[in-house]
C-alpha cells in the first residue's frame, strides 16, 4: 500500500489482495504520527463566518472517508463520513460544521483527521482540495467616477487593508498507513510535503 502527496494532491493506492487504511493528520509540524490533540492551538474555525469544510476527491471504487474534528480542553471529537461512490470522475462535497456528530466546539479545534477506508476492494483515492469556507465577501456597486481633473501627479494606489488580502497557511502533515495481510502491521511515513488547507 503506498501514500503521499503530490503537486498538492493527497493520494493512496491499495494493490491487489491487499487492504487497510490510510490516515491523514493535521495537527502541527511535529513530525510524529502521535496525535497532538492542540496542535492547532484551539483555532477558530468559524471566524469570519465559516460554516463547513469543502473537499474535491477521486476514488475509482466505492468507499468511505471519515473527517475527525478534535476540540477543546478535553480533546472533545466529532466525526463525518463521506461514502465514495468510484467511477471516473471526481467529485465535490460541503461538509457543513452542523452535520458532524455532537462532541466538538468548531471555535476551539485543535486537530483534524481525514481516514480513508482501503477495503474490501484494492481502491485508490486521491483528495485535490480540504479548505474551510464562509460566506462570500459582497463588494459594493461601483459608484460613478467623477469627471478627471488636470494633475502634475498621480495619486498612488492604496495598499488593501489585511481584512482584504487572503493568507493561506498549509501546515505539514504526517501520514500512516496500515496493511492487513493474516495479521496487523503497519509502518508510518513523514511527509514534508505541503498539503492544501486554507
């Protein structure tokens, strides 16, 4: 079983005879595949007016990926599952906040989870996008300019306030994959690489 990412794509392959899972972390540059359950220091999710997570994947076979969200102080968890339904095209879900299981407080995450079921079929999954969404911004109506006037000198453009300019930040990730062969082994893999999450 393989795992990885690439050009910002998570993906994971399972061969034939084989099945398992595959786990995907978000919870801080710790380069352990121990959960840190703040790893995120208790961030709020729903500032700005988010109110559910949108994700792009690829799956060939029908499957399940289930999404964890572990909150607070006590390390509260909630969960969502999504059932893949395989083909070849990929597909778009929302993922609102108020459709996972009680237990969590979106204002206070401390860590993510994404896992994706590798069985019974050999399935392969690859996941484009993982973002949290809001309400789109509305400009307002352009207003008429008003006639030009002579100058010597041109006003400068004025530098967008931080409310108006967009950071991304994409943390690491560590990801673990298990194989069941007769009995269970497993072995973990470190990736460095960048994973989108906005």
């Amino acid at each position: 079983m393989t795992a990885g990412v690439a050009n910002g794509n998570f993906q994971c392959a399972t061969p034939d005879g084989a099945q398992g899972y595959s786990t995907v972390q978000w919870d801080g540059a710790d380069a352990s595949f121990n959960l840190q359950a703040n790893g995120l220091n208790s961030r709020d999710f729903t500032a700005g007016g988010n109110t559910y997570f949108r994700t792009r994947i690829f799956s060939d076979l029908t499957t399940i990926v289930t999404f964890r969200v572990y909150s607070g102080s006590s390390s509260a968890i909630c969960s969502r599952n999504i059932t893949l339904p395989g083909g070849e095209s990929t597909n778009e879900y929302q993922l609102p906040f108020t459709s996972f299981t009680s237990g969590c407080d979106f204002t206070r995450v401390g860590a993510l989870e994404m896992v994706v079921q590798q069985r019974p079929q050999p399935v392969d999954v690859t996941v484009e996008l993982f973002t949290v969404v809001g309400p789109i911004p509305v400009s307002p109506s352009p207003t008429p300019s008003p006639s030009p006037i002579p100058s010597n000198s041109r006003t400068p453009t004025p530098t967008p306030s931080p409310s108006e300019q967009c950071i991304c930040k994409c943390p690491v990730f560590t990801c673990e994959v298990f194989r069941v062969t007769g009995q269970y082994n497993y072995y973990t893999i470190a990736l460095k690489d960048l994973f989108h999450f906005f």
